[in-house]
C-alpha cells in the first residue's frame, strides 16, 4: 500500500521529540506496520533528520543523534526551544 507525502510526513512528526511516540504506539493508532515505520524512520535518518528511538531517553542516544539535536536546535530562539 501507498501512503501520501503527507501522510508519512505527519507521521514521522510523531516520532520526533518531545512526542517520540513509539513505534508499536503509532502502529496501532495509526494502521501501519511497525516494519514500513521503521523503515520511514531509517529514511529521514538517512537524510539527516534527527528521529531517537522513542524507547531511549538522551541516556540512551547516540552520540550521532545528541549531535543532530545540537545542530537543529542551535538556530532556535527560547520561544522556540520551549
């Protein structure tokens, strides 16, 4: 099955902090495999967007992904930070 842009695009928003819904979660909410999510995640991972596993909290990030919220936080101001 085909999902929209959209669609996936909402759902991968899902997974990003301070959310970090797990996988299991969004399946069953949202009628996907955990498999097709995974693999959603590994993408926009591959592409550079910052998705930790919801299972972790920072202790359990790694060194890549504590980076990778450096990096997309630095340009925010306190409003946004928030």
């Amino acid at each position: 099955m085909a999902y929209s842009p959209e669609r996936k695009a909402a759902v991968l928003t899902k997974m990003l902090p301070p959310n970090n819904r797990p996988l299991r979660q969004l399946s069953q909410e949202e009628g996907i495999s955990r498999g097709t999510l995974a693999k959603w995640r590994e993408e926009a991972r591959a592409k550079g967007q910052f998705l930790p596993d919801a299972k972790t909290g920072p202790e359990g990030w790694t060194s890549t992904d504590k980076l990778a919220a450096v990096i997309e936080t630095a340009a925010m101001n306190e409003t946004e930070l928030g």
